[in-house]
C-alpha cells in the first residue's frame, strides 16, 4: 500500500517532520494573516473534517510520542485530500508551497490506524520518499 503526506517545507517542532497541511492553515489563523472571513470559513471545515476523519487521540496529549501522520492511498484517504480545496487555496494565496510525500512502504512504528489514515513513531531512516510538489 502506499501513503502519502501533504505538507510544506517548514519543519514542525514536535515532529521535526515537514509541518502538516491541516497545521499549516492552523497557523495562520493563529498568526490573523487569513481576513476574518476566511478564519470563519477554517472553522466550518476544521468542524467538518474533525468529523468526518478521526483525530487521533495522542493529539490530546500534545502528541508525546512526536507522531506524524499519513494519508492511506485509498479511496478514502484519497476522498479526504481532494476535499481540502479551502486548504490548498489558502495556501496557494499566502505564498506557502504545499508537497505531496509518498511512499510505498510503512513509513515508522505505527502507533494508530483508521480508514483514512496511519500515525507513525521512529520514522525509518533508509524510508524511501517521492517529494512532489502540489
């Protein structure tokens, strides 16, 4: 099977894995750099995906383990990416590069599983990854 992260170039401190695109976007609302908006318009999709693609529960605890998720190249999986269009466009519109990691093989420790995606701990270092960007 193969999976798949979308992210950007900036390196996540807990991870010090290439930040996520769902964090990503989160930043910048952090920051107030989205118009208010389009910080309403994160929220009805942050409420929405949290819904429909289940959080992994380490992420309550701050993610102890320093976890990095991947997208399952399934038809799940793959519905979930091509419903992230808010995401990609805000992206696209404040000037962050967005990158699709793939690789065909378990890429760590997994440490939860669902559907859509896997979290792994101790990321291989030989792991083998395509990096394209989006």
């Amino acid at each position: 099977m193969k999976y798949f992260r979308i992210h950007t170039s900036d390196i996540a401190w807990i991870t010090q894995k290439p930040r996520g695109i769902f964090t990503t976007v989160g930043k910048l609302v952090d920051a107030k750099t989205m118009t208010e908006e389009e910080i309403a318009e994160y929220w009805k999709q942050r409420e929405y995906f949290e819904k429909v693609l289940p959080v992994p529960p380490f992420y309550e605890k701050g993610n102890p383990e320093h976890a990095v998720t991947w997208f399952k190249d399934t038809p799940q999986g793959n519905d979930i990416w091509n419903q992230l269009s808010f995401y990609r466009n805000m992206c696209a519109k404040y000037g962050l590069k967005l990158y699709k990691s793939e690789t065909e093989e378990i890429p760590g420790e997994i440490i939860y599983e669902d559907d859509f995606q896997i979290a792994v701990k101790n990321q291989k270092e030989d792991l083998i990854v395509t990096v394209a960007e989006v």
